[in-house]
C-alpha cells in the first residue's frame, strides 16, 4: 500500500519543464519566419527608396531559399557534433545580427545595393538553416512519442502565428518610420531571443527544473534524453557522415518520409508566393482586400496546425501505433487540401476564400513531417537527419514559385497552377500510404572503417 502510495505521489510531483521548453521553441521559431518576412513586408518602400527593380528583388528573393537548402546538411552535422543548444544559440543570434544589418544597405549605391542585400539574405538563409532539425533533436530529446505530435506542431505553426503577430508590426513601422526600422527592430530582439535561449534550454538530464518523474517518463516514453551528454556522443569524421547519409537514403521509408514533405511544402510555397497574386489578378480583389483575405488562410493553417498535433498525439495514446497516429492526420489533411483545386469551378469570391481557407487548413493538419523525423531519425545523427529532411522538404521552395510562374506565363490562368498544387498534395498522400510503410527509428549500420575501429577497442 505504501509503494502504491509513494508511486502515485511521485506522479503527482512530476515537473513539467518539457512544456517550458515547447514554449521556448515556439519563440524561437516566430522569430525564425518573422525574419524570413522582413523583406516581404518592407520590399516595396525599400525598392522604391533604393531603385530597385523587380528583377533584382526576385534575385533577392531566392537567396535565402538557396542558402537554407545548400546550410541542412552542414547545419544538421554541427547539431550532432556540438548539440543543439549551443549550435540553436548562434544560430539565433547570427540570423538576427544578420537582418539587422540590412537595415544598414542603403550606405551603398547601385549594383552595391543589390549585392549586400544579396549577401545577408544569403547569410540569414544559411544561419536559420540548423534551426528546425534542432527544433526536432529537442522535441526527441525531451518529449515522449504519445506527446510528440503536439510538441511539433506547436513550433511548427508558430510560422502562421508569425504572420499575424510581426506582419502588422513591420507594417506599421515601415509607414510610421521608414524601412530599415524592421530590420533593426526584429533583428535587435532576435539577439536578445538568443541570450534568453542560453538561459531557458538545457539537456533533460541538466535541467534544473527537471525531477526524476519527469525523467523517468519522458524517458520511458521513447525520449532520447542523453542524446547531448559527453560520454553518449561517438564523434566520427566527415567521411563516415558520408556513409551514414547514404544508410538514410536508401531507407525506403525516409525516402518516401522526403518525398511527401516535398509536396506539403509545395503547398506552403504557393501560400507565400502566389497566393495574394492570385486573389489580386485571377480574382480581382484590390491589393488591400487580398491583403486582409490572404491572412484567413493563415489563421486557418495555425487552428489546423495545432489539431493535427493533439489529434495525432491522441490517436498515439489510443492504438499505440506510430502508422496511425501520424499517418490518419497526414493523409486527411493532404486530401482536404486537394479543396483548392474547386475553386477554378466557382465564381463567388466567398467559395474561393473558404475553399483555400479549408485548404490551408488541411495543410496544417497534415503537417506532421516533424514528428515523423523525431520518430524516425537515428539518434547518433538525428540532428544531420533532419537537415536531410528540411533540404529535400524547402527544394519546393525552388521549384514551386518558378514552375507555377511558367505555368501562369505558357497559359494565362492559374488554374493549372492550382491543379499543380493539388496534384503534389495526393502525391503526398500516396507517398505516405504507399512508399512509407511502417514508421520506425532507423538504427544505423556501422559505417567500413568505424566498425574496424570499433572491433580493435574491444
């Protein structure tokens, strides 16, 4: 009766610094997009400032998604090799310094401007390039598999949250004092974010708000807790990263995991790129009206985001079954997504918002790629696994904007653009259905030369 007892009072005393950490993450990652949106939002009056024409802020445009992409695999080894909370730390306060010099590029003139801008959008793409595979080395290291899907999907819709909190901000400062005032001012907080990151995160085992029940049930919940700890880390050179790479993707599930995140973010692209052009010219609506109605989405994507989490999460607990638990909300939300393709058949301006808005959301829904990776990645490199992830997922980055700006050119319409999307959507779901099977950590072979190395220590 007393080992009942102590057992139910060691439950009841259980801390909970793991929500803190989410919390944290959450942060971190609005920031993250805050960033990414500066230009967006102060393009226009810097452009016209500046003499900027449209061709060089397109080149500009691209270059942070060419940095992220060429950044994942080298950011994702420094996790591994250095640990999240160091790398995360300069990785925060480089992206941030980054943004704020832009603030600074008017002291140049001519193909000078174009240049810097180039150059530190370039920077700020390489430096957030470790950012969301150390979001899923933390989420595995910290929280439980029936906990997982919710943790991801609350730092993953903090990029919709970062839309509706930090888009009026630096609209309003670029009107109210100039432009350059949004890079200073997200780029000074974002420094500040990073000395704050240092204080909040830390190792499960090295939390000081961490007791033995917290422990103890993350732990034996799936949670990689000494993923960081000196003496659980192997180092192993570069060259034999390379052999584990290629252990990654010869994994028909990874592959089919890539794949699927590929066309989700076919979606996201669209959403950011070419969605306000689309209510603008295909439908007519003012630019400040397709400015008020493209943030419906956005909000529907955040309400969609956080479902897919607590649903997934709850169907965990339910079947125990990691094949369920992620796949349901994936493959439901990629079909509602396909909704969009309904609005080259309608006229009304209000079926167009709520089929993209239930298309958005259905994106937020499906958006479990995260989870799957903290499921999925081998602990010795779940950090360079999740840069491999993140690059094949932002190619679409690339691709999307270019290949539906050929469609819209050869054609005149965007409906073969919205079918585009549409398409890469069911591709998504077969790719989960099909190419994926079932969702299990990989556990790597040794690589030629590491198992040598090993057999002669023994």
């Amino acid at each position: 009766m007393n080992t009942v007892s102590q057992v139910a009072d060691n439950v009841q005393k259980r801390t909970n610094a793991r929500y803190w950490i989410v919390v944290m993450l959450f942060i971190v990652t609005s920031f993250n997009y805050g960033d990414r949106a500066t230009l967006s939002i102060a393009g226009s009056a810097m452009a016209k400032d500046i003499g900027l024409d449209p061709v060089g802020m397109g080149y500009i445009f691209s270059a942070f998604s060419w940095a992220y992409v060429i950044g994942q695999i080298p950011g994702g080894w420094l996790l591994d090799r250095f640990g999240s909370k160091r790398v995360y730390f300069w990785s925060i306060f480089i992206w941030s310094l980054f943004t704020l010099l832009q603030g600074f590029v008017d002291i140049f003139s001519g193909f000078g401007i174009i240049a810097a801008l180039f150059m530190l959008r370039f920077l700020v793409g390489l430096a957030e390039a470790p950012s969301f595979p150390g979001n899923s080395r933390i989420v595995a290291a910290w929280f439980p598999a029936q906990e997982r899907g919710t943790a991801v999907a609350i730092f993953n819709s903090a990029q919709y949250f970062a839309t509706v909190i930090f888009a009026p901000i630096m609209g309003w400062l670029t009107h109210a004092v100039g432009w350059s005032h949004v890079f200073f001012f997200m780029g000074g907080l974002g420094i500040l974010i990073s000395f704050l990151w240092l204080k909040m995160i830390h190792e499960p085992n090295n939390h000081p708000g961490v007791n033995k029940a917290e422990l103890e049930y993350i732990e034996q919940g799936g949670a990689l807790i000494n993923m960081d700890q000196k003496g659980a880390k192997h180092q192993v050179p570069m060259s034999e990263k390379w052999g584990q790479i290629k252990q990654l993707l010869s994994s028909r599930m990874l592959m089919g995991v890539y794949l699927g995140q590929y066309c989700i973010n076919a979606l996201t692209y669209f959403f950011i790129t070419w969605f306000p052009v689309y209510l603008v010219q295909a439908r007519g609506m003012s630019i400040l009206k397709a400015g008020i109605i493209a943030s419906v989405p956005a909000v529907c994507g955040f309400a969609g985001g956080v479902l897919g989490g607590i649903i997934s999460d709850w169907l965990m607990r339910r079947t125990g079954s990691l094949n369920v638990a992620r796949k349901v909300p994936i493959v439901c939300g990629m079909l509602l997504s396909m909704t969009m393709v309904l609005c080259n058949y309608v006229d009304a301006q209000w079926m167009v918002v709520g089929f993209m808005a239930m298309a958005f959301f259905g994106k937020g829904l499906g958006a479990l790629g995260w989870a799957v990776m903290a499921d999925t990645a081998p602990k010795e490199i779940s950090g360079l696994s999740g840069g491999l992830f993140n690059m094949f997922g932002n190619l679409s980055g690339i691709v999307t904007p270019i290949a539906i700006g050929y469609i819209i050119g050869m054609t005149g319409s965007f409906h073969g653009a919205l079918i585009y999307v549409g398409v890469h959507a069911l591709v998504a779901v077969l790719s989960f259905l099909v190419i994926v099977g079932d969702i299990k950590r990989i556990e790597l072979k040794p690589v030629k030369g590491q198992e040598a190395k090993h057999a002669h220590t023994i």
